[in-house]
C-alpha cells in the first residue's frame, strides 16, 4: 500500500493507493463521517463492476447508503446536475455528517465535490477516482465546481476531500483512451518539477498502456506527490500552484472552441503543453529542443501532437474567459526546461499565434 | 469611528462603524482588490438614497463599477438569482480580484456572498450591511448561502469578506418593522453571552427606537464584538459557534412553516428566543422567570411575543429539515439566565410542543 499524506494548515488526509483499496473504503471513511446515512455518486459505465464493491464495502462500515449513477461527460458537469443532487440530499434529509462519495473521474468528482462544499455549507466529501486522471489530478488539491455555457469550471470552491481512495484495479475498465489522457497530466507534473519522473515514464511507457500494477501503483504515488507538494504549498493558488496550470491556459481555450466532450480534458492538455513548449522557445524561455523532447513522450503515450482547431480570433476570446487572467492580461505557465517552469505574461499575440499554428493540424 | 477587527486564523478583515462610512467604501476596499472592475449589487429601495453615495465612493477609488438592483426579500435568495449574478459577471469578463460589494440587508448579502464564494472558486466580497440585523448579525461571520424550496440556507459556503462597513446614516431609510428585527438579534446576543448590555439594551430602548447616532454605534459595535468573539473561536461552527443559534432552531421552523415573507427573520428570531426560554424552564436548564425577563425586553422593542403558527405536525416536519440536526436527534440552545446558554438534545417531544404553544397566539 501507498499512503500520500495530504497535510494542509487547517486539514489533513490521505490518499490512498492500492490495488483492492475500494473494498475497504467504509473502514477507510467511517471515522472521519460519522452520520448514519452515505451518498455514493457512481459513474454509469461502472454500475455493474466497481459501484458494487463500493457499496458492500459502506454497507459492511454501517452506512445506509443512498446510490446514484452519473451518466455523460462534461456536459453534465453544471448547475442543473448540482440542483438534482441538492434534491436528492435533501429528499433524504442527509446532515451536516453525511460523507459524499464521489466514485467516477474528474467530472463526476468535480460536481460532487461541489454539492458537497456548498450543501449545509460543506459535508464530508470522499473521492474515488476511478481514471488515471483523476487519481493524478482532480481527486487531489480540493478544486471542485462545474461548467457554465461561457466556459469551464467557472463556477466552484476549494473544498478538501477526508479522504482519497485510488484503486489501481479500477482501471482495468477504463478506455485506452481516457487512460492516455491520465498520462498527460503524468507527463504535465514531471515537466514542472520532476525530471527523473519524466525519464521513469518515458522508460516504463509501455507497461503503463499495459496496466501493469505496479507501474501504476508507483505512477500514481509519484505523481500525487507531486501535486500533493505544491497544493500544500499554496493551497489557495496564489502562487506556486499556477504551475500546475501548465498547459491549460491553451488546454481549457481548445475544450472551449472545440466544444467540450469532441475532445478529452488530457488531449487538450497534451496539445497545450506543446504548445506551451512552442511559446517557451520562441520567447526565449527555453532552448530550443524542448518541444522536441516533450513531444517524444507525448506521442509514445499515443496522446494527440496536432488538432483541428477554430480560427485565432475563437481561440483568443475563449482564453480570454479563461480564470487565469489577472488584470486584463494572460498569464502564461511556460516550461525552461524538462523540471522547472516559469510564470510569463505580457507576452505579444503574434507569438501566441505561432503557438497555436504548432499544433493545429 | 469604531473598527471591530475580526482575526480569523487565515484571514484577517475590519467592521467598520461610523456615520459618512459609506462615502469611505471605495479607499477601504482598493488595497485588498486590486482589479479595475467592482460589482456593486444594491437593495432597489435604495437606489436614490444610499446606492448612489457607494457607487461615487468606488468610483473616487478607481473602481469601474456595474451596478445591479435587488428588489424583493427571502423568495429572491435562490440559486436562480445567483445564476443571474454569475451571467452579469461572466459578460462583464469579471476576474479572480474583481470584488464584490453588497449594500443591502441579510438576504442581498448572504446571496451576493454566495456568488462570491463560488464565482472563479471564491472572490473579494464587501458587506455593506443596510439593515441594523445584517450589521449585527449576517455581514459578520463569513456564512453566506441561498435557500431552496425545502429550506433556508440549505445552499451555502463559508466565505469571509474582505471588509465590512456599516454606516448607522443607513437606517434612516429602514422600516420601523426592520429596525426591531435587527434589536431582536441584540437582545439574542446579550441572553447568549452579556448581562450589561442586555441591562443596557433595554434601558436605552427608546434612544435606539428613535435611531439615535450615538446609541446606535454602540449598539452595533458591542454586537459585532460579541459576534466576532464567538466567530473567532469557532469559524466553522463545529462548537461555541452553535450558541448564535439561539432562537433559531424554533426561529427557522417558524419562517419555513409560515412562510417566508409573511414573518420577517428577526420576529421569528424573537418568538424562538421566548419558546427556547419557556423550554429552558420546563427542562429545568434555567429558573422560572427567565422567560418574563427576555419577554419584557422583546416587547419593549415592539416584537411579537406570539404569532398564529400552523400545527405541531407541521413545525415539527420544518424543524427536522433545519441544519443543526445532527444523527437525526434536534440539538437546542437553551438559556440558562441572561449572559450564559447551554446546548441540549434529547428533549421530549412533549416539552417541545408545549414552548411551540407558549408562542402560539
């Protein structure tokens, strides 16, 4: 088993990774939410497979547990799902005690994780990942919210979770495709900070398509760690933790032109990072050869190097929108090197332009 | 001038109170938020009165303002109203450093604080309470929220303001109705934790129902250093915290069961702090008398002492959907004399009924 302790000012957790760790999750959860009754939040495409286990497992720690299955994409990450959830909370007359269980990726803990932080004004919240994204990303550092029409992930709170439960064995079930996009916020963290990472994931590569588990199991731990240090150093994303935005100052403008679902959260992570690359050499922040390098990783892990993108004028006004604008100007997350990143703005539009012309197809 | 600082482990902001405080907003807000737009969102039945002085007082500090009016009471602090809030500020591109300032009663700031707590994950908020009970009560202690069809403030956060600034001037334009609501959160104050101002409430009762300058700073500064001392020491409300619900576990259950808008919060207030010191006698918690004691004050204030209220059935559904349920068992803050309350659960349902009857006219 691997423990990454999460110690935050006010906050303490654990996330847990381990292969069988769902069936302990009651035990796992039942300290820490001491009410009667559970919400478990399960992804539809696991009703059959994982949800199950989860629920013998808060069955066996004595919570009643209410079920609800989450279906669709980021399409369904907005206020109206919120609202549904509230009702059902409320039908059930859950209690300031209550534990959520989110068991699905970073879409369905996202929503839960905001109901959660804004039901009672705020009730224990448990996340089970159950994408290699999540586990590495969401399920981490306490950002929760939806989407509006006018963009992504507009409307939320910091809110901790009291515990993470990271299951390896759950990924079995999960699309190769959705497993690539984990990869991509793999390969994010090991450029802001972790060059021996980045060599290790490069290296086992093609266990980590295979599912070996004990690739996982230490890719999950390394990674968690790593976003797990800069979280706890800037919990609020005041400072240090902008760098995690690498790559989606460009990643959340491409899900927002291309439209939400036609591309994965990590497919357009991917590209921003080599687009983030691209801006970096050309501004002098980094030698060139950088996106060389990262595009290596990037392909090996089957992640998309170029996309069909809207026009410029698209691109810009949805970046934008984007939060990450302190003051009217954008702030750019650009990698110096593999394992160190700077924080630039002011940077010209033409070079943002031969930024996004680097990975358009 | 007085200044109540309010030092939270994390956060640290001042209740600013003095006759012109309004006209100061502007210079006391720009160094804690330091984007060029402001959103001021003002109670309607103000417009040409105090909004006006706020909105020139942010516009002498640089602020480029958007104005919005708030007309109506408990039945607009919906997450409806909120998304229209969320809609102004995501056309108007609003950023993480934007602030938010709300100048009006309770329901305006908790509402207007919600957007704040969840917009871009949490934004600069201002309270500029316009009602004597928001300045005593809801604009200090960071609990924002909305309510929903099953109950108030079943929908909220934690999210401290940066500032708040109450300017007794204000409650010339407030109805003689509203005044007394706010004394009925004073009176609740001084049972929970101070016998000298209970004494001095009652005896300069005429001054304030004549909305004398002087009393009324001292009024609103004792208070809000009563409140502030309780939030200080319990932030989240997971101990002392609960004692401010003095009142308001009857008090909620009256304005669900009856209908919010047709009772105003402090006259629920009010009838929740006689029914909780009748159940306080009965329980033995306090000496007979304490009831005529609190009674004799509330009256003096020209608050109800009974109201038609529907069955016990039905209150007694109202107040099982209240918050402060915890594993399914109604916990009460019970007077033991005026300065000290204790908290209590387990109550018979009997004695329950018979405080619901003492307030029943």
């Amino acid at each position: 088993m691997s423990a990454v302790p999460i110690a935050l000012p006010h906050h303490r957790y654990d996330v847990v990774i381990e292969a069988g760790a769902l069936e302990r999750l009651g035990e796992q959860l039942r300290p820490l939410a001491s009410a009667p009754s559970a919400l478990l939040v399960f992804d539809q495409a696991i009703a059959d497979t994982h949800a199950p286990v989860a629920r013998a497992s808060l069955a066996r720690a004595g919570y009643e547990t209410v079920a609800v299955p989450f279906a669709g994409g980021e399409e369904r990450k907005t206020l109206d799902t919120v609202r549904g959830l509230y009702d059902v909370l409320l039908a059930q007359r859950f209690e300031r005690r209550s534990p959520l269980v989110a068991l699905g990726g970073g879409v369905l803990g996202d929503t839960v994780g905001f109901v959660a932080a804004t039901f009672l004004r705020g009730v224990p919240f448990a996340q089970c990942p159950t994408t290699l994204l999540a586990m590495v990303d969401s399920s981490v550092g306490g950002k929760v919210g939806v989407n509006v029409p006018q963009g992504k992930n507009l409307i939320g709170a910091f809110h901790q979770p009291v515990s993470v439960v990271a299951d390896p064995r759950v990924l079995r079930t999960l699309p190769a495709r959705e497993l690539r996009c984990g990869l991509a916020e793999c390969i994010k963290h090991a450029v802001i900070r972790d060059p021996a990472l980045f060599g290790w994931t490069r290296a086992r590569m093609p266990d980590l398509l295979a599912l070996d588990p004990d690739a996982l199991v230490e890719l999950v731990a390394r990674n968690v760690a790593i976003k797990a240090a800069v979280v706890i150093e800037d919990e609020k994303e005041t400072g240090v933790r902008a760098h995690l935005n690498l790559g989606h100052t460009f990643g959340h403008a491409i899900e927002a032109a291309v439209g939400y679902g036609r591309i994965l959260h990590g497919e357009a992570v991917a590209l921003g990072l080599l687009a983030a690359a691209s801006l970096a050499e050309s501004q002098g922040v980094a030698a060139r050869g950088l996106r060389h390098e990262i595009e290596d990783v990037v392909a090996r892990a089957g992640l998309p190097c170029a996309a069909e993108l809207p026009d410029d004028a698209r691109l810009e006004e949805a970046m934008a929108l984007d939060k990450k604008v302190a003051a009217g100007k954008i702030r750019f997350v650009l990698p110096q090197r593999v394992g160190s990143v700077v924080i630039r703005d002011g940077v010209p539009v033409a070079a943002v332009r031969a930024a996004w012309t680097s990975i358009r197809r």
